[in-house]
C-alpha cells in the first residue's frame, strides 16, 4: 500500500493512521476515513495522494467543506479535475463570491469531457449579478454537446430573469417529452407560473405534462415567484450526473449530483437524483434514509416511495418492501399505483394468491370500466401474467382475450396470447396470426422477435426464424429463452458449435429443471441426437 510523499520522514504512528484510514475507506466506513484524511492532510497538506484520497472518501460520506478542501488542495497543487472544478465553482457560489466563481468556470474550460458546461456556469454568474444578458440559443454544428445539454437551461434563465412569454415556448416545446430532467423543468415552471402575477392555467397544464411522464402527486405548491438561480443550477448538475451514470461513469455521477443537492437541499428533485447516483454506488443506506424524506405533500413524494420499494426488493430486503406498501396503504387505501406497487413487493415475496386478489380486485371495481383502454389493457395483462404465475392459464386466457377485446392492437397481449398458444399447444395458425400482428405494431420489442422467430421455426421454417432470433438475441443480451431458442434453431440448421455457444449463454444463471434440460443440450445436443 503506497503512503502519501513525504511520509517515510514521518514518525511510525503517521503510517498507522494511514492505514487506518484506507482501511476505513476500504471498508465503506467513509466517515471515519475522512477524519482520517483530514488529520493526515492537516501534516502534509502538499501530499497530492491524500488529497485525492481525501476527495474520494468524503464525496462518498457527503461531507462537502471536507471535500471542498480536498478539491483546494488538488488546485494548488495543479492536479486538479473537471469535477473539482465544478464543486469549487459551487463552493464560491454559495458564498456569493462571484469572482471565485468565474474562475472556476474558467478552469473547468480546461478540464476535458466536461469543458461544455463552463459557458452555463458563467451565465448562472451573470444572472446572481443582475447582469445577464440572453443566452443565446447553441448552433449545434458549433457545439453539440452544449447545445443538447443547454435547451432545458436556457428555460431555467428565463424563469430566474423574469422572461416569462419565452420561458413559456420552451416550456410547451419540451412538455411532450419524458425524463426525469423534462419533468423537473416542467415542475419548476408550474411553480414559477402559479401565482396570481404568473398563468395558474398553464402552470396546472405543466403538472398534468409532468405527471403524465411519471409517478407523482399532480398539483403544483404555489409560489409564483421568480425561480431561484440556486434550483437552476442545482437542475444542471443533477442533469450532468445523471448522463454521467448512463455512461457507466457512477463516481463522477455521484459528484454532481452530491453538489446538485448541496446548492438546493430542500428540493425533492435533487434528492431524487442524488439516490440514483448513491445506488449506483452501492451506498443503499444512505439511499433509503434520503427518500424517506421527501414529504407526502412534496408531488414527487411517489416517486420516491416507488424508488423505496424498488430498492428493497432489488436488495433482497422483501420484507421491509412488504411493510412499507402495507403501512402506504394504510394511509391511502383508494391508491391505485401503492396497490400496484403492494402488488410486486408481494410477487417478490412469491404471495400469488394474493397478487392475484389485488389485480383482480382492480378490474372488478367499479371505476375500471370509466378507465381508457389501454389502461384497461395493462391491468388485465398484469392480472394473467399473475394467474399464469399460479398454474391457472385457463383463468389467464380469459383475460388476455378480455384484454384484446379492449385493446386489439395492444402488442405485449398479442405477444403473451400468441406465444402461450405456441408453448401449451393451443390454436398454432391463431397463434402464428397474433404474434405476427404482435411484431407489426411493435417490431422492436425483443420478446416479440423472439415469438415470431420460434413461431417460423415451429412450422419448419428455419430460414425467416434464425435472423429473427437472432436479432432478438443480440437485442435482448442473456435472455434465457430467447438464446435457447437460438441455440435450437442452429442445432436444427447444422451449426452445432454456434448452439452450444448459444445454450451456455441461456444456462448463466439458471438452475433446476431449466439447468438440467440446457445442461442435456450442451453435453448431447437437441433431443439426443449427437453432432
């Protein structure tokens, strides 16, 4: 284990406290690795070892002044990165030291991937000045990326500036779109719009966008003010971390999203955020305990109990996901989406019986037949997918058709209908008919691929089945069925290597029943027939 520069010179209790502190960090005892690192920085503040060190560990504890420090030290000692660049920009922001600020952004012009946001910092810096001219719109064919990242943005200026006509174009060029960033910005723009001065009419069309692309309460808290710079910037940062997780970049996510919730700590949408970047790095603790406080009265108080129950089954920890739909429900029984969610904490927990009854109990209420169809679909498709679960499929099959009649073109029913009468020897020509019609309407969808391909190769065409399976496998990854399905089919068409190749991949992670048939593949090939 390497020790900081400089301490070999040091006494033997200084390379024990060393270890101490790796040792804690090691441990994810993050904390007690910062105290560590403090101390030893406190002897060699010029070790650029422990600063980095230092940084990483009090990131992961949320312990932003000991991160600022380490971010000063890695500066000075000209080390430093785009990312404490960016939490030293925030630091002089919430000080209002503009200066510091700007110096900031005009290091992390330097700073390589992220060199693309300095421009929507130094605005942020105008704007707190009262000296913000408009931010013009980005030619992509100059810079794509700040023009992609820059759209929801340049909304946010124009709430916090009191421009509020344009602010509303860009609101209504957005409000069709989906992600967790539109909605944030949907919601700011309900809260700046809501007040007397503003257009309470449009503001509640915001939320309805809003809601309508994700799990949360529709009504708007009425503020009606001008949006503060802070909820803008902080929006940025959560936006940046959030791209940085998709680009399997979780430390750096974390990072931004630890300043998004430290320039606006009180807004749900930051601790949102903040807990997708804590579970991406294995920090669930933490996750929890931040979700449980987002308020009932907060809109986006749903979102994070979904994100809750969520956490708990992905952890294994069924039963707390258990207790925390039954107590939900306690206290909003008439909830349709806390009976979904009721409904997978009990699918994970293996109570079928009583996934059924809850699913069941939806479509016979007497609100169901008020519900659109495709809403109607989804509860019937959630119904036979339960009943199926339980060995009941003549049940199931009821209402998948029930489904159907709903909904015709509803592509998953098609493809569950259809590809069960594939498997239980039902009605080939109807199922060949329904998975078809599936892949029209959804081409897609990787399961649907897979149907149509096992519904050619069924009736010995193995010619239009193996590009579609194919295609379904390179689609959908380690599918089980869908690899084995391949692997059949290029048994059947002679490529014997290709087939193992293809059961292998199916088998991870499998075991009993479906273990042991691919096992019998690999070892003597489709129906015992060897190569």
């Amino acid at each position: 284990m390497a020790l900081p520069i400089g301490a070999q010179a040091k006494t033997e209790s200084f390379a024990d406290q060393y270890v101490a502190a790796r040792v804690a960090e090691i441990g994810e005892q993050d904390r007690l690795a910062v105290q560590g690192y403090l101390k030893l920085q406190a002897r060699i503040p010029e070790s650029d070892i422990l600063a980095d060190r230092l940084f990483d560990a009090s990131i992961r504890a949320g312990d932003m002044p000991a991160a600022v420090r380490a971010a000063r030290a890695r500066s000075l000692a000209k080390q430093g990165t785009a990312e404490t660049a960016l939490l030293l920009f925030a630091d002089a922001w919430r000080q209002r030291n503009h200066d510091m600020a700007d110096l900031a952004a005009d290091e992390l012009a330097s700073r390589g991937s992220l060199a693309f946001m300095s421009p929507v910092l130094k605005q942020w810096v105008l704007i707190r000045r009262g000296d913000a001219p408009e931010f013009a719109e980005v030619d992509p064919a100059v810079n794509g990326v700040l023009a992609y990242y820059s759209t929801d943005q340049r909304i946010y200026f124009d709430l916090a500036t009191g421009r509020l006509a344009r602010a509303k174009l860009g609101l209504r060029s957005i409000a069709s779109q989906s992600g967790d960033y539109v909605r944030n910005v949907l919601l700011a723009g309900a809260e700046t719009l809501s007040g007397p001065k503003g257009d309470p009419a449009f503001a509640q069309a915001l939320m309805r966008a809003a809601a309508g692309s994700s799990a949360m309460t529709p009504s708007a808290s009425k503020t009606g003010t001008a949006l503060s710079p802070d909820i803008g910037l902080a929006a940025f940062y959560d936006r940046i971390s959030a791209a940085l997780a998709e680009q399997n970049q979780p430390e750096e996510g974390l990072v931004l999203a630890r300043i998004a919730t430290w320039l606006a700590p009180d807004r749900a949408e930051m601790k949102l955020a903040l807990t997708h970047a804590l579970h991406a790095n294995g920090l669930l603790s933490e996750a929890l305990q931040l979700l449980a406080t987002v308020p009932v009265e907060s809109p986006l108080y749903f979102s994070a109990f979904e994100k809750r129950v969520d956490y708990l089954i992905g952890a294994g920890q069924v039963e707390n996901a258990l207790s925390l739909t039954k107590s939900e429900m306690d206290r909003n029984p008439k909830s349709v989406a806390t009976q979904l969610l009721r409904a997978r904490a009990l699918q994970a927990h293996g109570s079928t019986a009583e996934v059924v009854s809850i699913y069941r109990s939806m479509t016979q209420s007497d609100d169901f037949a008020a519900l659109p169809p495709r809403q109607q679909a989804s509860y019937r498709l959630l119904l036979a997918s339960a009943l199926d679960q339980a060995n009941d499929w003549p049940a199931a099959k009821v209402e998948l058709e029930k489904l159907l009649i709903a909904d015709p073109n509803n592509a998953q029913g098609l493809n569950y209908l259809g590809y069960a009468l594939l498997e239980r020897g039902g009605d080939k020509a109807k199922a060949f008919t329904l998975v078809k019609r599936a892949y029209e309407i959804n081409p897609d969808s990787s399961a649907i691929i897979d149907s149509l391909g096992w519904a050619y190769y069924l009736q010995g065409n193995t010619a239009l089945a193996l590009p579609l399976l194919e295609k379904a496998a390179k689609a959908a990854g380690p599918d089980i069925a869908i690899n084995e399905h391949l692997g059949d089919v290029y048994w059947a068409v002679g490529r014997r290597r290709d087939a193992r190749y293809a059961w292998r991949i199916a088998s991870y992670g499998t075991e009993g029943e479906t273990a042991e048939r691919l096992s019998r593949k690999i070892d003597i090939g489709l129906n015992g027939r060897k190569p």
